[in-house]
C-alpha cells in the first residue's frame, strides 16, 4: 500500500517558515538491523496561543513526549519540558489530534515515542524574523513558526515518509529524530525554495530549477554538456561567474577554470534529487563568499520517495533516459543512491549528448548531531550547434536549427567526495565539513567563423585557418568550511552569534587553442595556464532580536585570495626575431627581440583581501509581514590570467541595496507566500562578453536598480509560483544600457494534483498536470538594437497509481520557433561549410543567435518498489 | 484641488513607475543597411572615349573597368611610419569597421552615372575615418587570382605620335615580393596588396543612405609616360602593354596609382531621402 503523500501539508510547514531544515534521521549511524522508522505526520493540529498568556505577552517552550501506537494514534502526551500550566495545556490538547503514519521496525509498524516541541510567542512577528533553532536531541525536527493571538503554536513538519505499515505489539520504540539547523533568512529576497509538487514542471536539468526564484533567465550557446548562462536581476553571469553555486555546501564554481573563473556547472546533479534550493538574490549573508555577485544558489539534496524507483524517458530528438533511484527505508531522506543514463540526437544539427551520473549520500546520527557523507561522479559528451549568423537564414543559405561548425562541443567529468557533520552540544552548534572535487573538461567552441587569425610578420604566409576555440581545464579542489553558533537569551529573545571560515584550494591546468575545423589540427595556443589558487574565508554574523519584531541580521566576512599563475605560454609576439632561428608559427616563443633566449613560460604571485561587511534589518510589526533593508558587499575573484607579479590581486566587488517587503502565511485554506523588492546594485569592474576569446572579459563598473515580485501559493491540490522582474542595467562611465541582461522576466510554475475520480484495485488514480510559463522581455543588444522576446510554455501530465506513473512531457508546447541567444558582433562564417572563408569576410557587427528547442515531446514511466 | 487618486490610476502609476526603467535607455549607436555604388570620371560620357592630359601627353581611354571585390569604412586613422598594417586589425573589431559592402562589380571608369554594386552595405553608425577599397576576386589571401582587376584600353599622343595601349592588371602571387627578411616571412602577405586602405571617408553612415566610390581615371596614369611600354605579344590589336611586373616604369607606377589611397579613389554619402 502506498501512503498518502501529502506534499500540501508539507508546504504549509515548510514554506511558512521558509527557516527550516527538515533533516531528520533514524535513531543511530550504524543501526543494527531492523532499523526503526521515525512515524511521520499525516494530521497535525497547530496549538492555540492561550488567551490567558497574551496578557503578559508571554513566551515560552513546552516540549512533549508523544506516544503514537501502531495505528498512528497518540496514545498518551507528557510533558517533559514545561512553559507554564496555560502553554502546557495548549501544546498537549493540540498534539492529541495528531495522526500520524506509524514507526516502522522490520518492515511492521510499531509504536513510538517522540519529542514534540511546541514554541509560543505572542503576536505576530513573520516567520522570517525567527532564528531557527538548533536541532535538540530526541525530537522532531522544529522550526519555530510563531503563533497569532489566539492563534496556532508552533507546528513541526512531519518527518520523512514512512514504510509500508504492519501492526506489531509491544513497548513503544524511542525514536530519535535529529534535524539541521538553517541559516535565518535575510531579507525579502532570500528564497528559500522547497521544490516539494512544482518538480512536476518539466526541469531539464537542475540549473532550470533556479527559474523557481525570481528574475532569472538560462541560455545555453554551448550545448548539453556545457553550463548554463544565467541572467539574474540585471547581471549576466555567464556560467555562474556571478553567482556562488553549492550544493550541500560543496562549492560548484570553477575557480580558475579558463573559460570563465567561476564557470558552474550543475548538470552533475540529477534533478529529481533537488529537495530544496536557497537562491539569495544579492550578498547579504556573511556565509556567501567568492562569486556571490548577483546572489548564491544552494541546492540541498533528498530522496522523499522510499525504495527503490526507476524512471524511463522516451521522446523527441531520439532522447532517451534511465533513472533508478533508492532511498533505504528506515533512512533519512538525505539518505539516498541515484544514478542516470542519458544521450539524445538533440534537435537540428549536431546536438547530440550522452551523460551519465551517479550521486549517493548517507546521513547518520553521531550523538547529538548527524553526519552526511556524499560522492558523486558525472560524465558527458556532446557536440553543439553554436551560434547562426541571421542574415546566412533569412537568405537561406543555412537552417535555424543548423550549424556552422560540427566540430564544436565538449567532454566533462566530475566527481566528488564530501563529508560533514553538525552537532550542538549546549548551546552551541558546531559544524564541519570537507570535500574534493576533481574535474575535467573540453570546450569547442566557434563564435567568430575567420576572423581570428591574423597574419603576423614572424609567421608564414597563411590565410584564415578558422577561429575554433579548443578549451581543455583540469582541476583538482579541496576545501572545508565550518561554523560555531551560540544561542543565547537576551531581552527576553533568543540571540545568536556565529562565527565560521571558508577555505579552498584549487590546482587548475587551463589551455585554449585554436583549431582547424577541417582536419582539427591546432595551429595556435592561445593561453596556457598552471595555477595554484587559495581562498580563505572567515566571516562573524549576528542575529539580534530587540524585540519579536525587530531582528539585525549580519555580520562580516574577509577572504583572501592567493595566486600562483605559472603562464606557459607567456611569450606570443616578437618584433625583432632572431635570424637564424625565428620563431615562425611557434606559439609561445622561446626568445625575445633580437633572438634573446627566453623560457616560455612566467610565473607570478600574488594576493588580496577583501573585506565584506553585510547587514539586514527586518521589521515584522504586523501579522505574518516582514518588511526589511539589506546592504551587502560582495566579491568575484579575477581570472588567473589577468594577474600580474606583486600587483595586488583585483577582483569585481559590488554593494547592493534592497528594501523589501514580504507576506507568508495563510490566505483560507492556503499558504501565500509573496514579495515585493527593490534593489540597487553596482559592480566596479563587470564582465563583458568577448566573443574573439569565447568568454567575458573585465570591463567597466555598472548599475542597476530594478523590481521584483514573486507569489508563492500552496493548497491541499495545487502548488503556484509566480515571479516578474524588471530591472535596468547601465554602465557607470557611459550611462548606456547594458547589453544582453534582459529587462523584463516574468517566470509562473504551476502544479495541481488530486485523486481521480476513478480507483482500480481499490487504490486512487491520482492525477497531476504541470506547467512552466517563461516570458523574457526584450533584451538590449550592443548598437541599440533589441532582441526579440521569448514566450515559451512546458507542460506535464500524469498519472499515478499505487507504485507506477505515466506521464507525458512536452516542452515549447507551441512550438515556438525563438532564438534563445542574441548577439551583436563581428563574424565571418563560411555559411557553405568548414574551410577557406569564401568571398570577402564580415567585419561588421551582426545579428548572431543561438537557437531555442522546439516542440519535444517526453513520455516516461515511472515505478517504485519497496517504498512509500 | 487635491482629489484622492483612484485604486485603478494608482495601479497604471505603480505599473508606469515599474515599467519605467526597464524600457527605456539604448546601448547605444545603431546597425545600419545602405546601399552602394560606384562611379566613374564625373566629365565621362557613357560610352565616348575619355580624353586627358597626363604630364606632357594626351591619353583616350576607350575602355576602362575596376574590379571592386569589396569596401570597407573604418575608424582607423592613417599614420606614417611603421610597418605594414596586416590586412586585419587583431582583437580590435568591434567599432573599429564601421561598415561594409562585401561585393563588388565591375566599374566602368568611363560612366559617370551611378553603377550598383552588387550587394547592399552593412554597417553602425559609429562614424568613419578612412575606407577600404578591396581589388580581389574571391579570397584576399589566396596566393592566385589571375583575373584582371583593372583592365585599359585606349591610346596615347605624345610628341605628334599616337600609340594605342593595352593592360590587364592582376594582383597574382608574381606580385608579392619577397620578404627581406626571412626571419619575417609574413611581413608582406599578398592581402596588404589587395587592399587600398586609407582612403579619407570622414561620414556617418544611416539606414538607407547610399556609400558612393568615387573613380577617377585620370589618377591613374600620374607618373605613367606610357611610352615606356613594352610591345604587345603578338595577336593583340594594342601596340603597347602595361606589364604585371615592375619591369618598366609605366607598369609599376600604374600599379603604384592603383593600390595607393590617392585620388584615384574617393568615398562620398548620399543620406537618405527624409
């Protein structure tokens, strides 16, 4: 039998705080089989603030012991802390009305006992101004929602689903149940995003889950295998060189990688095991580090689905792909194994990929605290199309869908290992962790056709040869990252202050050639790079609360960044070469003028610090809406070879301002979550796409100042997230508008779910339709033009009955035919084909595109044994 | 009077006060489509023999045609001194050419009237300093073209004597010398033969105006005494031949006249119509 899964009630808790750590584990790390199953929340009634306490505005903590029986009834309450005759009465009467899906033991349910602890406060301040409390021993996971007068306490979400249920006699089983602390919230633009029904919405990956928060557009000019560009609040962040990706903390950015120092790539990660995601949309936490320009993205993987489950795709473009995941019952959703195959034909000219992925995690309880160890590896192949010149389709001379260059495309592995752990002894919370990445990759990639190569005196006569860009990066990081945080009470409220270091080192070998595309042979190094790269980190933050409306959230952080940049191609021009033996076609030349012997390569050293301070105010005077003011500074480490020996690192700093306000709780019978943000940012040294180099390069300071809005609604059936931003970017010297960030981004995520009116078996079908709506504005291209808007819509249906699901996937549903990609720059193609440029080149800008996909259809199915 | 404003004139103020910034602002210049064309002595008459003084004698051109494989417009101001300019300007493109007519034709120098080129002209309206005027049929850095770029015919008097001449002008691998210094082999690539740079072209271009070369033939044959020429081979009804080769002087100064920015060539803008 499978439980009911009820996603609504689990949004309700969890979006309500929008603080929460979830995490809750079975009772030991190495528990000796049969493992015991923690009972998970199917009904659960939220206490009444009793009216006699809000006279004295009264706080308090009651935490109880509940005992459910076999059938998932509470069987008895005690109290084991109290907070008072009127608090403990009020806590108790609530927790009897619970149900909940049994413990299991050995595959039968047993009774239990857990710690339920309820937390009352007085009207009304907004979830967001509530720290959220270190996990205690022996209880459920808490999150610490604040109830009305007279109005609900606080309502722990339930745990992770149970196992299928069998009734066993006996004593009751003591359930541990640890959970993991979270960050506070600050301010109205971080989002704390539980993915929970919207996963329904066709995501190709787990980039496309960042469109879950506001403002954000991805490209891709580079193929599957290639990370997406991300568009953010005004910023072009290319391939997350402005955005601090993480996963469970582990960093994604590339630091050093060649093709762009922070390049991110997420595709390693299978998205169906995206549990949850922290986008904050600026640098307004002092744990954010390098690259949290525009903002950080966090994704916190889990596994809610028990068992074992395959998942088989089918459709369009030949696209096939397997997936088989296994969460061990009796285990924490963060306890989970999930691999993936994956190769599709793509649409249109040489767009096929094949990837394949595995990523598995254990947590386990240590004491008072619980450990996750994780590892992951992660490889692809794939060819792309690049970019089309508009002119060679309007005459014909090439397809929408085609490509110039079919050698461009790429390789890329990753794997990964980390461990971690967090534990609170007192009022302290400590945590750890390590990890090592190892990562590869080659890019080929042709934006300019023939115009690169240029004759030089010291080299033989030569035509144009081609401007392939042949891009190989291989690093090596190692890292960790910790915290201490101490609670304590002060002005009647519990205050926190943390402190915690950052630190990685990253050994990365980077070359870029250029190719021939016909025979593929390289005919000139563009760079060569060894570097060393260090960056660490320590920060101090703050959450202090005068009253229960009043928080100051900050706090400072300080990175140094440390170089050791060995260029082994250090020497490319000569005016005077030696005369009997010039370099010719060497590319990194051993002499200088007059033939004077030189090794080719150079090395320097170098290092900064930045230091970033952080701050936000949040005021929630009324009930359930916070209103707060972010200030930040944040940070972007230079590419490697921009460095220069004993020159003082650069590095891109912004401040950002934003003042926000936000609404999060119950509309009816459903959740509302919405915001309203402006924000003012500025970059002294910004990124500009150079398309002769195939990434962005330093340019000058920018602004910009924009709006956003974002509504997140959750019933019992549905799930709605809505978001629209407009912003404006400018560069600071020439007041002119920024090119390629778009203006306008409007993003609705929409779910709905419920049992059909049909059964078979005696079990509900249950039905589900989804639907992703991306509007993207126009987008300023150099030279005052303007791109065309993208309006695409990706749906999914299915069904669902007892351990299988059909469904069908269709992405750009109206088959919408859009360039997904805009440029304005000098090309000159071969629009016959790879080979000698025919007739004479372009030297003008022009209209350059990347194609969107079209209409593709998906089937898949989906089973699941041995879960819930 | 100050009147309450109503909830629906204070959605359209908030939707204004959103919707403000985001549309408005440019990145600024603009890309542009011209048209082009050349044209030849503007004291020809189509289809007459053309009659100048050169030096001492008097030259009738009966026939005069340029091969035009391209033109460019740049911001590239000329300077004196250095080394040859490579034929394309390195990690310097965007803003640098300002426009283009990737085509060309064949110009009657005799015809004073308008002579489409054979494609329209691509371009900003960043503005121009110099202009290119490419002589090539096909690749510009092909080692062979043998196809004539400047094809005469006609006669000269000088000294009461009256000697028809001939020249089929190619800028073929026979033309490209020799590096003088082998360490240098690249230094003097066929291209920088090929392309006549640093035409003055001060004007801006703007969508729909038309970018016309101005051909002066009689630039042509400054410094050329002509008589110079050797005979014609056999089978030619012209008694003399310009050569491509520097064998004489009449064949390298014409030569000379031909790929330097001199009055030969002018580029004028005829904006577009309001």
């Amino acid at each position: 039998m499978v439980i009911p899964h009820r996603p609504g009630r689990l949004l309700v808790g969890l979006i309500a705080s929008g603080l929460v750590a979830c995490a809750a584990l079975p009772a030991r790390a190495q528990p000796a089989a049969p493992a015991v199953t923690p009972p998970s929340v199917v009904t659960h009634v939220d206490a009444v603030y009793p009216p006699s306490a809000l006279a004295d505005r009264k706080h308090g903590d009651v935490v109880l012991a509940v005992t459910v029986d076999a059938d998932g009834h509470v069987s008895r309450v005690t109290v084991l802390e109290s907070g008072g005759a009127d608090l403990d009465e009020a806590a108790t009467v609530a927790a009897r009305q619970w149900t909940f899906v049994p413990a299991m033991k050995g595959g039968k349910a047993v009774a239990s006992r857990i710690r339920v602890p309820f937390h009352f406060a007085p009207p009304a301040p907004p979830p967001e101004l509530v720290a959220p409390p270190a996990p205690k021993e022996a209880e459920l996971p808490s999150r610490p929602a604040v109830p009305q007068a007279p109005a609900p306490a606080s309502a722990p979400p339930p745990p992770p689903a149970p196992t299928p249920a069998a009734v066993e006699a006996g004593a009751p089983e003591e359930v541990n149940v640890h959970g993991r602390s979270a960050v506070p919230s600050v301010g109205a633009s971080d989002f704390n995003l539980h993915v929970g029904e919207l996963a329904r919405v066709p995501h190709q990956n787990a980039s496309d889950l960042l469109k879950l928060a506001p403002g954000i557009l991805l490209t891709n000019e580079g193929g599957e295998g290639h990370a997406e560009q991300v568009f953010l609040r005004g910023f072009d962040a290319r391939e997350g060189q402005d955005l601090e990706f993480t996963v469970g903390g582990v960093p994604i950015n590339e630091s050093g990688n060649l093709h762009g120092n922070g390049y991110a790539d997420t595709h390693f990660i299978i998205p169906e095991l995206v549990h949850r995601l922290r986008v904050v949309e600026g640098p307004f936490d002092p744990r954010q580090g390098n690259y949290a320009v525009a903002g950080s993205a966090d994704y916190e993987l889990g596994l809610d689905k028990r068992g074992l489950t395959a998942k088989y795709t089918a459709g369009s473009f030949n696209t096939q792909r397997m997936l088989v995941m296994w969460g061990p019952p009796g285990e924490s959703e963060h306890t989970f194994a999930a691999a993936e195959a994956y190769s599709t034909s793509g649409f249109g000219q040489n767009r096929d990929a094949r990837r394949g992925s595995a990523y598995a995690q254990y947590e386990g309880a240590l004491g008072t605290g619980s450990y996750r160890v994780t590892g992951q590896v992660y490889t692809t192949d794939y060819h792309s199309a690049g970019v089309l010149r508009e002119d060679d389709v309007a005459s014909g001379a090439k397809g929408f869908y085609d490509t110039y260059d079919p050698a461009q495309g790429g390789d890329s592995f990753r794997a990964s290992v980390a461990a971690d752990l967090e534990k609170k002894t007192g009022s302290t919370t400590l945590g750890q962790q390590l990890f090592v990445i190892k990562r590869t990759m080659r890019l080929r990639e042709d934006f300019t056709g023939y115009l690169l190569d240029v004759q030089q005196p010291w080299q033989t006569p030569h035509g144009q040869r081609g401007d392939l860009l042949d891009l190989d990066v291989d690093e090596l990081t190692v890292g960790a990252r910790g915290f201490s945080r101490l609670s304590g009470k002060a002005l009647g409220q519990t205050q926190q202050l943390e402190l915690g270091y950052f630190a990685r080192y990253d050994q990365v070998g980077g070359s870029q050639q250029r190719l021939s595309p016909t025979t593929l042979d390289a005919y000139h190094t563009d760079t060569s790079l060894q570097s060393n790269l260090g960056d660490v980190g320590l920060y101090g933050a703050a959450d202090l609360k005068a009253t229960d409306w009043l928080a100051l959230r900050g706090g400072v952080r300080a990175d140094v960044f440390a170089y050791d940049v060995n260029n082994l191609c250090a020497y490319q021009t000569i005016d005077t070469p030696s005369k009997t033996s010039p370099p010719l076609d060497a590319s990194c030349m051993s002499q200088v003028d007059t033939g004077k012997y030189v090794d080719p390569n150079k090395r320097a050293d170098t290092a900064s610090t930045a230091v970033l301070p952080k701050a936000a105010l949040l005021l929630g005077p009324f009930a359930n809406v916070t209103f707060s003011l972010s200030y930040g500074q944040g940070v972007r480490s230079i590419d490697p070879i921009y460095i220069t020996q004993d020159v003082a690192t650069p590095f891109a700093g912004i401040q950002a301002y934003e003042g926000g306000a936000s609404y999060a709780g119950p509309v009816g019978p459903v959740t509302l979550v919405a915001r309203s943000v402006f924000f003012d940012t500025h970059v002294d040294r910004d990124y500009i796409f150079d398309q002769t180099v195939g990434r962005n390069v330093i340019g000058v300071g920018t602004s910009r100042v924009g709006w956003v809005g974002a509504v997140r609604a959750t019933g019992d059936w549905f799930d709605e997230s809505a978001n629209v931003t407009f912003v404006k970017s400018t560069y600071d010297d020439t007041h002119l508008l920024v090119p390629y960030v778009p203006d306008v981004v409007v993003r609705s995520d929409t779910a709905v779910f419920h049992d059909l009116p049909w059964r078979a078996g005696g079990s509900p079908l249950v039905g589900a339709l989804a639907a992703g709506v991306t509007y993207v504005g126009q987008r300023p291209l150099p030279f005052g033009a303007l791109s065309s808007t993208i309006f695409t819509i990706d749906a999914n249906a299915s069904v669902a009955w007892t351990h299988y699901e059909v469904g069908l996937m269709v992405t750009n549903l109206l088959d919408a035919r859009y360039p997904l990609s805009e440029f304005n720059y000098v090309s000159s193609f071969n629009a016959s084909g790879p080979g000698a440029p025919s007739g004479p080149p372009s030297y003008v800008p022009g209209r350059l595109f990347t194609a969107g996909a079209p209409r593709g259809v998906f089937a898949n199915f989906t089973v699941n044994f041995g879960g819930a | 009077m100050v009147r309450a404003v109503s909830r629906g004139e204070g959605a359209a103020l908030l939707a204004a006060l959103l919707l403000a910034p985001a549309c408005t602002g440019t990145t600024g210049y603009a890309l542009v489509s011209f048209y082009a064309s050349a044209r030849g002595a503007s004291d020809a008459v189509k289809g007459q023999p053309y009659t100048f003084s050169s030096g001492s004698a008097r030259v009738t051109l009966t026939r005069a045609v340029l091969h035009v494989g391209a033109l460019y417009l740049t911001q590239a101001v000329p300077t004196s001194g250095g080394g040859p300019a490579p034929c394309t300007l390195p990690g310097t493109y965007d803003g640098v050419f300002v426009g283009e007519v990737r085509g060309g034709g064949d110009v009657d120098l005799l015809d004073p009237s308008p002579q489409g080129l054979t494609v329209t002209g691509d371009g900003s309206t960043l503005p121009a300093a110099t202009g290119q005027v490419w002589l090539m049929h096909g690749d510009v850095d092909a080692p062979s073209d043998p196809l004539p770029v400047l094809t005469l015919e006609g006669s000269v008097t000088s000294g009461g004597r009256t000697q028809t001449f001939a020249g089929s002008i190619t800028i073929d691998s026979g033309r490209q010398p020799a590096p003088t210094n082998t360490s240098l082999p690249g230094s003097s690539p066929i291209c920088t033969l090929r392309i006549v740079s640093g035409i003055p072209a001060h004007l801006t271009l703007a969508q729909g105006g038309t970018l016309v070369l101005r051909l002066d033939p009689r630039a042509l044959f400054n410094d050329v005494p002509l008589v110079d020429l050797p005979a014609c081979p056999g089978g030619q009804p012209a008694a003399l031949c310009f050569t491509n080769d520097e064998s004489n002087q009449s064949s390298r100064n014409l030569f000379q006249n031909l790929t330097a920015a001199g009055p030969l060539y002018r580029f004028d803008w005829v904006a577009p119509a309001p």
